[in-house]
C-alpha cells in the first residue's frame, strides 16, 4: 500500500523551543497533493497547509514553516518558538487513494510544557 | 463561513442497536466524505458523497452506510452495532468530488466528529 509515515509517535518539548515533525509518503502518481492537518484535544481536525507535488518550494507562516523534498518523498513541519497552545496531535496526509480519499498517516503527539 | 458542524457530538449505545450521525458540511461544498478514527487503525476513509451520490467507498461492512440530500448534507448509519464500532466519526467537506483530476484529492474541512461508544 502507498502509505504515509510519522515515524514520531510522541515528541515531548519545553516551550520556545523548535520541534521538527517529520513526514515520509510513498505513491506511484506524479501529481498529488500533500497536507498537514492539527488535532487538538477537542478532537477536530484543522487544515494547515496543502502543498501541491509541482511546488518544492519550502513555505513558512508565521512560526510554521514546511520543508518538501521530493527526492526524499518527505514533507516536514517545524515548529518554531513552540508554545503550549500548539500541543495537538499532527497528522500528515497525502492524496490520490484508491478511493479518491486521503491517506493519512498515524499521526504525532506534540506536547508543549511550559 | 460556518465550519463543518456534525451532531451529536456524543453518543452511546449498546450492541445490536443502530445509530445516525449527520454531517452539514461548508455552504457551497458538495462533498462531503466520512472517516472512522480509532486508536489502533488511525483514521480510515469510510465513504464520500458528491450531488447525492456515493462516489467511493472505503473497507467497511456493509452495516456501514450513508446519504446524502439535496442541500449536501450527509448522514452515516451504522446497523448491528458491535463494540469494535466505538470511535470519533469524521466528516469532512471539499468543493470538489475525489477523483476528478488523477493523485489530486481536494482539500477536506472537518468538523468536530461524533465521539461514539457502543456499550
């Protein structure tokens, strides 16, 4: 299956510093969009970013910033200056399933301690 | 623009019963697509609808089903429930169905999810 990996499962950081989320995909299109989403503990999912597969720039909102290499089929998501508001889960999804859906990964748990 | 609003937002029920769950998704999207979320499996597609027509369907029984209406709101059922059904149901809105356009899947808006428990 062409999936998506996190392989962080927990990440655990004092507040202000940088955290690094990593993400690995695998697919056989060459088009395809790649997202990042937050799930705080409320439980809804909020989009944060789409990167289409033909844009390689890196792009930074704010203290967000992600890193897309192609080479590398990664997409990852830093977190600068990190404060407790940004404990969530992250997850990392990439499009063109089978079904037309979205493949996410497992996801991975942030917590910021002040 | 409101969000995606999905209610109830809690439920729970015993085996065997059945339950509706439904989804209003953003003013103007006609997609609307459904994922279960379980501490073990992670999020799982389990249908979209687009102009009231599923359009795909995940790997889930057939106790698994859905609509969806005129004005593109969407209901999911679950028959026969079992314990393994316990989960956040996700529903999600994009303007655009899946699939239109090969790999490039729309960008999907959730909302809250229905936290179930089958008891």
């Amino acid at each position: 299956a062409q999936k998506v990996t996190q392989a962080q499962t927990e990440i655990s950081v004092v507040e202000k510093e940088d955290v690094t989320l990593d993400c690995v995909y695998e697919t056989r299109d060459t088009t395809y969009y790649l997202f990042w989403y937050k799930q705080p503990p409320s439980g809804e999912l909020v989009f944060l970013i789409r990167r289409n597969s033909f844009d390689e720039q890196n792009e930074i909102s704010g203290r967000y910033s992600w890193n897309f290499q192609k080479s590398t089929s990664s997409f990852n998501f830093t977190i600068t200056a990190s404060q407790v508001v940004d404990s969530a889960v992250y997850f990392c999804a990439r499009s063109g399933g089978s079904q037309g859906n979205l493949i996410f990964g497992k996801g991975t748990k942030l917590s910021v301690k002040p | 623009k409101a969000g995606v609003t999905q209610t109830p937002r809690y439920l729970i029920k015993t085996r065997g019963q059945q339950v509706t769950l439904s989804c209003s998704p953003i003013s103007g999207h006609r997609s609307v697509s459904w994922y279960q979320q379980t501490p073990g499996q992670g999020l799982q597609f389990l249908f979209e609808y687009f102009s009231e027509t599923q359009r795909n369907k995940g790997n889930f029984p057939g106790r698994f089903s859905g609509r969806q209406f005129s004005n593109s709101r969407s209901e999911m059922n679950v028959s026969t429930l079992e314990l393994g059904d316990s989960a956040l149901y996700l529903c999600a809105s994009s303007l655009e169905a899946s699939g239109r356009r090969r790999g490039l899947t729309d960008t999907q808006y959730f909302g809250p999810g229905t936290r179930l428990t089958v008891l």
